[in-house]
C-alpha cells in the first residue's frame, strides 16, 4: 500500500509540475503578444527621399514624420533618433510612408560607386574622345542615351544609326582636357567615363565600341521622355519629308 500510495503522489506532483509549466508557457506567451502589440514610435519619410540626401537634412527638409506601430512591424534598424545619421547619407531611396532604417544610409567613404551597384547593375569603364564622352559636361548622376552607326552587313558599307541604350547612370564623368594636356600627351588620351549598365546593357556597349562609332547623349534631369524606336540610314534621311516626286528627282540626279 505505502508503494502505490508514493507512486500516486509522485503521479500527482508531476502533474501538477506540468500544470504548473503550461501555466508560465502561456502567461509567457501572452506577455509576448502583448508586448508585440504594443505600439511604439517610429520615423517614416513624409515624402520621398531621394539617394544622397544628408541627414542632417532631413528634419530641416520636412522629410520625416512620426507614427505609431506595432512593436512586431519595426523595421530593422529602424531610426531612433534623426542625430543617429546626421553625419551619413541617403544611399538608397525611401518612399513617401515608409519607415526609415539606419541600413538606407552610409558614409561619405561608403558611397563610392559600389554602393550604387545592386542586382544586374555593373559598373563599366569605357574610354572615348572629349566629344563622344561630353567631357566638361557629364557629371556623375546624370543620364545618358547611347546613339550609335554601324554597317548592316557588316561587310558592305551601308550604314545604320540608332539609339540603342537609354537611360544609362554616369557614375564618374571625364573631365575635359586642358590644351597643354592635349600638347603633351597627344589627343584626347585617358579620357573616359564609368557608367552603370545591366549585364545585358553591356554587351551592346561593348559590340559597338569595337565594331561601330557611338557617342552619348545628355538625358534632362526631369520628366524625360523618348520618342518611338527607329532607325536611320541613308533611304530613311532622303525621304523624310519630301514628296515622292521629289525623291525620285534626287535618286535620277544621283544616277547620272
């Protein structure tokens, strides 16, 4: 009888041991909720806020705001106080209603161009003269489209010229070179521009740079737009605009 009586009280204090532990799981568990309901401050941008912007910037620039969230929803890294990235910038971009993380942001040394690189983006380095590279003119940041002429076939000479890149980033411009440069170093030697292109975006750049003749185009900085696709050769530039009569009197007097 004593055996079964402690083998019963043995039965009836580890279950109450285990009642005991469920008791603390669940009050643990709904400490956690509540915790994680509970809602805390947070900044978000109050309008976009574009790559580069300082954020010593931001209050002063109206670009942040408070709101409310739950503790759960806090972004990682999320900004505690606008002094945290005073001294840093904005390396990629926020949008209006989103919350503000210290990881949008880096140094001035952090910013060099490999933190403008992401996904397919590649950063190239291709070498020109002062015109086709718009030396003195390009700065970095701005936006080029890439036109370009080259024989269609290749091996007879009829010439085709399109756009065939737009929309590309500078990431470093060529300066334009002085005249005593010019004298001592001969031509336009050294001149080149760094620009970020997809992998795809590459190989265009690179057949026409050794198989064609190209130079960039300066893009607005604001509400650019494109005309429709095309390409030009020499039928497409002798009949635009002119009457059917007319071309015919072209082609006669060039077959005489």
């Amino acid at each position: 009888m004593t055996y079964r009586l402690r083998n019963l009280g043995l039965a009836i204090a580890l279950a109450a041991v285990a009642v005991l532990l469920v008791f603390y799981y669940v009050s643990q568990e709904r400490g956690r909720l509540q915790e994680d309901q509970e809602l805390v401050p947070v900044w978000v941008a109050a309008k976009d806020i574009p790559v580069g912007t300082s954020g010593a910037e931001l209050e002063a620039g109206g670009f942040l705001t408070q709101a409310e969230v739950e503790r759960a929803q806090v972004a990682p890294g999320a900004l505690l106080e606008p002094d945290d990235v005073a001294t840093k910038v904005v390396a990629n971009p926020i949008y209006k209603g989103e919350q503000v993380s210290q990881l949008r942001f880096r140094s001035e040394a952090e910013r060099g161009i490999r933190a403008q690189l992401t996904g397919n983006l590649r950063a190239v380095q291709i070498p020109g003269n002062e015109h086709q590279l718009l030396a003195g003119t390009l700065q970095a940041g701005d936006r080029v489209d890439v036109v370009a002429t080259w024989n269609v076939p290749e091996n007879v000479t009829n010439h085709v010229s399109r756009i065939i890149l737009r929309d590309i980033l500078v990431l470093e411009a060529a300066q334009k070179a002085d005249v005593q440069s010019k004298i001592t170093e001969g031509g336009d030697k050294g001149l080149s521009v760094k620009l970020a292109l997809t992998d795809a975006q590459e190989q265009k750049l690179f057949w026409i740079a050794q198989n064609g003749v190209w130079t960039f185009v300066l893009r607005p900085p604001k509400d650019a737009s494109d005309s429709p696709e095309g390409a030009e050769t020499w039928s497409t530039l002798l009949s635009d605009g002119l009457r059917a009569q007319q071309i015919e009197q072209v082609k006669g007097a060039g077959d005489e």
